[in-house]
C-alpha cells in the first residue's frame, strides 16, 4: 500500500443544505477512510453549496457555515476518522468581516489549514469579486510528511497566484476543489490545463469537481487525476456521485492508473445535463412532478422524455390542450409520446374557453393566436395550484431569441425551461440522439418519429408553420450563434458569407425580442455561452446592430 | 467674466441610442457656450447611455462610441465651438481590447485627454468588474492654463486612486462625471463626500449626475458644485434637464454662489423618482400608453396615478375586471380613480369566463382564487396585444417579499411594475403625498381617499383581507426591511425585540417567496438596498433562516 492515498468524492451538494451537505461529507469521509486513503477531496464549497451568490454576505448563514465546519471535525474524531485529512470547501469570514470562497483541511478533529481564493472569476456565469475577497496567501499541508498544495477551480485557470506560488516548493501532489459548470466540450480543455499546471509544478494534479444542477447551472463532475509528467491516471463519470481512488507514486516511482470512466460523446453528455438540470432543480426545490403541455410538436416531446429520466415517466403530467386549428397528427403524437414515457395524460379542450374569451374581447390577428396560447397557460397553473406540480416550459432557444413565442403561453410560463439553452437543431439532434440510446438498449424510443420529422408548428392558424417566419432552423440557427454567443456584429456576419438579407432579418428579430427574454423562467446552462444569467444586457436601449 | 467657467450639462440619455445622445452633446454644448462657459461637463459614458451591460463587450457597439466622440469633435468644429473644452463619458478600449468606462476631453475638434475610471462598482446594482478594465492614471487638462482634474464618480467615493494622486496638484477645480442612481438619503451623502474631495485636492468639485430611467434603476440628477472649503455653491433640481453654470474664483477670492435648487422632501423625491423611471421605461422603449388592473385598491390607484404624472392620464387604460366577489366600493373607487386621473376606462367582468374555466377544471381553494386573478391577465395581455399598450404591473414590495400575490396575475404581468420597490406603508403614505401635492396646487387629487383608508383586500373569496395572511402592514414593513435590506438573520431580529412569532412568519414567508420573485417584473430601484438586481439570491436553496 501506498504512503500517500487520496481520494476525490465528487458529489452533488445542494445549496443551503448545511446539514445534508455535512451528512454527504461525513459518509463519503467513512468510505474513504474504508478504501485505504489518507487524503480525501471534495468539491468548491462543500458544506454551503455553489454557488451561494448573496447568501455569502449573510452573517447568519456565514455562522452556519463556521459550525458545521466544527461539527464535522467533531464528528470525524468522534469516528476515529481523525488521522485520515479531509478538504473540504466552505465560506470564510476575512478579520475584516468580507467572504472568503475557503478550502479548510481537517485534521485530528481540528482545522490545521486555511485556504482562500486566489484568483475570482467574474465574468460569465461567475459572480465572485462581487461576493469574496481574494486569498493571497498559499497552503500546503503534510499528511504523513508529504507535501500537498490546494488550489480552489479558478487559481488553476489563470497564471500567477497560488500555483506560481507553489512551483519550485517540491510538492507531492496538487488537490483542487472545482464547482466547473458543463459546457460542451469543456472536460478536454479542464484536463489540458491540469496537465500544464502539473508540469509546472512537477506533482501529480488532483482535480475534484462538483455535480449537479443548481438553478440554471449544471456542474457535470467528470473528476480526474492527472501524473505530475500530465498523463491522466484517473477519471470519473459525469453526472453521477464517483469516488476516485489513487496511490500518489513516490518520487522516481512510475505512476499507476486506476480506474478510467469511459468517454461520452457530446449529445449524451448534453442530453444527461440537461436532465439533471431539471430532475435538481424539481428535487431540490420540493417538488415530486411536473406538468406540461403537450402539443405533439418536438420541444415538448423533448422536454417530456427528458423530465421521465429525471423524474421517472410516472411523475411527468401531459397535457393535450387542442384548438380548433390543432391537427389529428399533433393529438395522436402527444397521446402517443405520453403512452411512451408512461406520463399521466389529459386531454383539456381549449376551443370553448377561447370562445368565451372572444365573446367579449373579439381579438383578430396575433393578439387571437396568442390568446389561445395564454389559455393553456392558465390551464396549466390551475392543474399546477390544484395537484402542486411544477410547471415547466418547453421553449427552445432558437425561439426565445427570435422572440418567436407568446410571454406566458404554455410554453414559457412555469418555474424551469429544461430547454433554454438549446437551439431547435440541437433539440432534433438530442431528440435523434434520444431515441437511438433507447434502441441501442432494447428499449421503447420516447420521442414519437412524427415528432421528429414533421415540420414545426405552432398550430395557432391554419396551415402555419415556423418557417412563415424565421429562415430555416439550421440557417437561423447559425447565424444566432455568431451574432448572441460570440457577439459578432453585422460586419462580422456579412464577412462570414451570411446573405445580407437572412442577418439584417435575425438581427431584427433578436433585437425586438431581447426584453421578452426576461419573463421566461431558467433553464439548465449547458453550451459555453447562453443566454441569461452570463450576458447581462439592458431591456431598456435603443442600440440596434443593424443601424449602429 | 471670469476666466473659467463651468457648465455641467445635466441631461437624460438613453442606453443605446448613441446618435440621440450625441445630438444632445452637441445642443447643450451650443448652449454653454452662449452662457459664457470655458468648460462643459457631462454625466458617466454620455454618448453610450449608462449601464450599458454587456453591450461593453460587442465590437460593433465599442466602434459605434469611438465613431461618436469623432464626429462629436468634428461637428464641434465645424460649428466654431473649437474653443469650448468638452468632457464627455464614453466606452473606450485598451489596447489589449478590454473595454474602458472612459471620459474624454475635446478642444479644438479633437480628443486632447483620456482618462479611465480606475475604482470600479461591483456591488449592489453594480457590475463594473465584469466589463472594464480599471484605468490607473490621474487625468490633468488645462483650460485657458488653469489645472482642471477628471474623476469618474466611484472614484470618490473609495479612498486611494486618481482622487489621492490628483491631491497636492495644485488643481483649480476637480470635475467628477457621475451614474449615480437614486437612493432616499443619498443627496447628503454625496454633497458631504464631494466636500472631503474638495479640502483633500483643495480646489472645487463640480459633480455633474445623469437623470432618467433605466430598467429597474433612476438616475435622479441633483447636480451640484462644492467650493474648495466645501460649501455648496451651486445645486440643480432633480429628475429633470438642468444646467449649472459657476464661475471658478481666482486663487485667493470668494466662491460666488449661482443658483441653488429648492430642497425637496423625501416622499416628493421617491414620488417623482417612481415616475421618471416608469416614464422612460415606456418612451425609451417606444410605447405610447399603458394597461393596467383598476381594482379600486390602494396598489393600482398609486400606479395609475404614477402613469398619468409619467404620460399623460389619456395615455393611460385602466381596466375594471369584477368578479363575483368585487364590493361595490371597489368598483366606485376605480371608475372614481379613472376619471380624477382622465383615463381610458374599461370594465371586462371575469365571472362567465371563470365559469367557463370551473365548468371544465372545477378548482376549489387557493387554486380557484388564482384562477379569478389569472382570466386578468389574459385580459389584459389580450387588450396589450391588440391595442399596443405596455402592460403594467401594480405590485408592490411587501406582496413581492411575501409572496401574497398569484403569479402571472393582474398584479404581475407586464414590462413594468412601478411600484415593485415600494413597501405597502411606502404606497400609502406617497398615495398621501400625491393627493396632498394636488390639493396644495388647487388640483383634483388623483386617489379616492377611500382607496387609501380601507382595509387592503385582495378580493378573491368574500370578506378577504390581506392581514387574514399577514401581519399588520406597520410591523411586516419593519421586520421586512431588517430581514431583506438589512440582511438581518432571526438572531438579530429577536435582539431587536420582535416577537417570535411574528418573526417566524415573516421569515417563513419570505423564504418560501424567493423563486417567486424571479418571475416578476423589473420596476424602478427607490431604496437603498431592493429586491431585484441588487440581490443574487439562488432559487434552487434549501437554506432557511428559521432553521439556521
């Protein structure tokens, strides 16, 4: 056996959850302690949740935070689990009375070190400089005699700080605790540069990340060890409590592999956010189903199977809410797609209540199709208010964007919007994706064919379709891409080869529709850059890319 | 004349619209020349608006300032107003492309000195971290020879930075270019650190604030001028255009004093400070009118008055919606409220559409009260869509903090709810104010004095009161304002002298209410510390203060 053994619980905390986060720390530490390990790691601020946002400067909650600090101490000694040393992320509190985002270690019952925070991201979905003041001192502690550096997730992202601090000090090994949110294709770029920091300073990086969802975060864990030479020695799956176990090589000694977790294409690892998004974001928040509507359309299918594998098929309420414009193919669908994923399926006409409506209001145009829209979103709240489902809404991205979609219809009203962050391309491809893993297994397909490959419609008039209004999906959708995620301006665009006519008509649409963007509920973040809460623009602004 | 005279042009631009506010650069700058000025002095990032977001970050939008301030010099020039010293705010970039909350001195038709805010705000309504890059150099012009400092407003008020390397220069006046939004108090506040700024750099200091509305903020003007001893020498009004126009003294003589603006109580301010930032919230986004819930309450009476003092009562549609439980007095008081204020008034009754609901969905309890005040906000989405009125939202803070309030109601839809920052006490006693205003100028007071003295209803089951569900408004207001604004935790509280329970349910409600408040609408910050963007609170938190 090794003399230096750590171990990387990667776990998903809930924020808040002081105690249920310690209960997680305290048995994750025993089955530590059971593998053998001397060092056990958890995630960026293990016992408070991440991230805290403005809790942090809460005295009340700043006190929790200290006790239960104590209190697991108290605890791992009181399990003679004393001599194994434990990191855990917590909130400090500065002399001077500002947050710290804190790694404490524990040892014999008692904290022997303190970490801060080097380095605070502020930019994105980061919100640190606000809330933290920054460490500037480093830590290494010496379990059993050997020296292990700490850093907290963004120190290794930029230069200088705590790691430049560290090379040279001859360390054994490097623990960082993350709260990394997903983004597609992230984990390559997290393992790059633990593999470049561990080079830098000659030991083996132990790299710790958090799972879960959290409002409209998804941490997607995929924790790994990398050899001090940069070689990956260890990793975990993602979206899935893991522990990694791994004997830190003496200097001079080869270092081993342990287990490696077998790579995910991107579809699934998406698809698995986005689920989990949802299923934390219904669980942590108390309730036990959901409720949506079901128009036979792709978003809602989608949304549906996602929220039967978050939730299990059987807490999933669907309903049909039929207008006189709905077509037999889009009742069959829903009824169809309900059956498959085991939902409880209603069936609540719409035609008489918009009638009644119109009797005394005899709207005409959009104002009438949007009425029909907000009637199943009021249908949707009573069943909600009645049974204590959650409502959720299946807007995609391509559609908030476009603002093509009515504020408070059936497909933006509720508490999460588990498609938010994915264009209608990657809603089909998800959905295709879906239904393959399905029958890779031998199981039922969720997602009705039809579903997927009929044209999109919103089934408000006769004869609509998506496409009366927007370019093309694939078009649209990769002209949204430059000009919101990458904040290309119609310059930028029209150099790319973009028809002058298809960009001044997306700018248009997305520049009308920016305010309507702020009345739609979170959804789970699962590309690099996505809208809401990491792009902060004014509602109230008369810039317009296409006069600027 | 003297030799140096300034003139601080005290406008309201608008985010975005960079032509517009260049073409009020240009008109003021015309008439501080007329007036005699050697100088001109406007509010933080003039040709931009303020804040400006993320909308820092675009490339195009970066190019559109630097074109701006150009042909700002140019058309400066052109019209024989070389002679003029200019300084404007604007968004300027590094040379490693990150963007510079920056102001700019123009002289002869071109930029002769740049200088870039070096304290940056990162906290409450304040994000400036995330965008700019910090400037670190102090900025010296000289106007006909005479020394002239430029800060940028946060500037003063952190010790250190450009203010500290400006002391001992010997400076005949420092000019301090201010966003500084609208708290009740802060005019004291920012007069008496203005004076410390002016004996520590030992010359004058002319603090130029932007007026106006933007999103939930109010910029609220009251610029004014402190001599070196600071004495206050010159004061504009505020929440509307105004320019100061100061002879700086010669070494060794007398501070003359120019005009000094009336003081103004603090429920005038609050008052006024609510209807800019409704006003410009509707104009600056390209409405004409509104639509909003006539109750006969105290809620909508306040809003609708606020409406029609922002744009006109004839702009303003109030919609009587009666069901089966509305009193005759409630439906008096609105068309009473209606016509005092000149409005557009309507009345849909709810009860057959309601029924049309029941007759399908047979709701009982809170379900079916939330239906009642759900067939509302059809309505009036339903009026919106047709007419292309900007709904409105009554709502106020202690409903918002306490979650006494439907979601997706009368109360709660809309782009805008005025009075979202206002606590119930705060309503009454600015409803008081308003009426008290009329009566002082011989007008019609705008709120029927019953709306004011009955007990608050919503209405919703007969004999309702709100103080069924919640504490006497008085003590909730109080115990709200700890909790929330405060950041006091029960500990706190109960050393106060609350008592226990009323501190438990307060603590309860709010906790309970927080996801709820995100689905709400943005209305204009008042106070010093509000719901809303000053406040990061997580949804998804198990965190309660009760259990701490």
């Amino acid at each position: 056996m090794s003399d230096l053994r750590i171990a990387l619980a990667q776990i998903n905390t809930c924020v808040g959850d002081i105690a249920g986060n310690a209960a997680l720390i305290l048995d994750r530490c025993r089955a530590a302690h059971a593998l053998g390990a001397h060092v056990v790691a958890f995630p960026e601020m293990t016992t408070t949740g991440y991230p805290i946002e403005d809790l942090a400067l809460r005295s009340s909650f700043q006190r929790a935070a200290a006790r239960a600090v104590d209190e697991i101490a108290a605890a791992l000694d009181a399990e003679a689990l004393g001599e194994l040393t434990v990191m855990i992320g917590t909130l400090g509190v500065s002399q001077a009375g500002r947050p710290f985002n804190q790694a404490v270690v524990i040892q014999g019952g008692a904290v022997v070190a303190r970490y801060n925070k080097h380095h605070l991201p502020n930019y994105g979905v980061f919100d640190e400089r606000r809330i933290f003041a920054s460490g500037e001192d480093p830590c290494v502690v010496s379990p059993g005699g050997s020296p292990v550096g700490i850093a907290i997730c963004e120190d290794i992202w930029q230069d200088g700080g705590t790691v430049a601090q560290l090379t040279g000090q001859g360390l054994r090994l490097l623990v960082v605790l993350n709260g990394s949110p997903f983004e597609e294709g992230k984990g390559h770029t997290r393992v790059e540069l633990a593999a470049r920091r561990a080079r830098e300073v000659g030991a083996p990086v132990a790299y710790v990340n958090l799972w879960g969802g959290q409002d409209d975060l998804v941490f997607d864990g995929h924790s790994f060890i990398v050899s001090a030479s940069g070689e990956v020695v260890a990793s975990a799956p993602g979206f899935s409590d893991a522990m990694i176990v791994w004997d830190v090589p003496a200097a001079g000694t080869p270092a081993l592999v342990s287990g490696i977790a077998p790579a995910e294409d991107l579809d699934e690892q998406t698809y698995w956010a986005c689920v989990t998004g949802l299923r934390d974001y219904v669980v942590k928040n108390g309730f036990r189903s959901v409720i949506l509507g079901m128009s036979g359309g792709i978003d809602s299918a989608l949304t549906a199977a996602i929220a039967a594998d978050a939730i299990g098929g059987e807490n999933v309420v669907g309903v049909s809410m039929p207008s006189e414009f709905s077509s037999d193919h889009s009742k069959d669908d829903a009824a169809d797609l309900a059956k498959r994923i085991g939902a409880d399926y209603r069936v609540e006409p719409i035609a008489r209540l918009v009638d009644g409506f119109q009797d005394q209001l005899a709207l005409t145009g959009v104002a009438e199709e949007n009425l029909q829209a907000r009637v199943r979103g009021v249908i949707l709240m009573g069943l909600s208010n009645r049974e204590g489902h959650l409502v959720i809404a299946p807007g995609n991205k391509s559609e908030l964007a476009t603002g093509y979609a009515t504020i408070y219809d059936a497909g933006s009203i509720g508490g999460f919007a588990p498609l938010k962050d994915l264009d209608k391309t990657r809603v089909w491809e998800l959905a295709r994706w879906r239904n393959a893993y399905a029958e890779s297994r031998g199981e039922v397909a969720p997602i009705p064919e039809s579903s997927i490959t009929k044209p999109p419609s919103a089934e408000l008039r006769p004869g609509q379709t998506d496409q009366d209004s927007l370019p093309d999906y694939a078009l649209l959708d990769e002209v949204l891409d430059a000009y919101v995620e990458h904040a290309e301006g119609r310059e930028e665009l029209l150099a790319r080869g973009f028809e002058p006519a298809v960009v001044d008509k997306v700018l248009s649409l997305v520049d009308r529709a920016e305010w309507k963007r702020r009345q739609y509920p979170p959804g789970a973040k699962v590309t690099a850059l996505a809208f809401g809460r990491d792009r902060r623009l004014p509602i109230t602004s008369r810039w317009r890319e296409l006069e600027g």
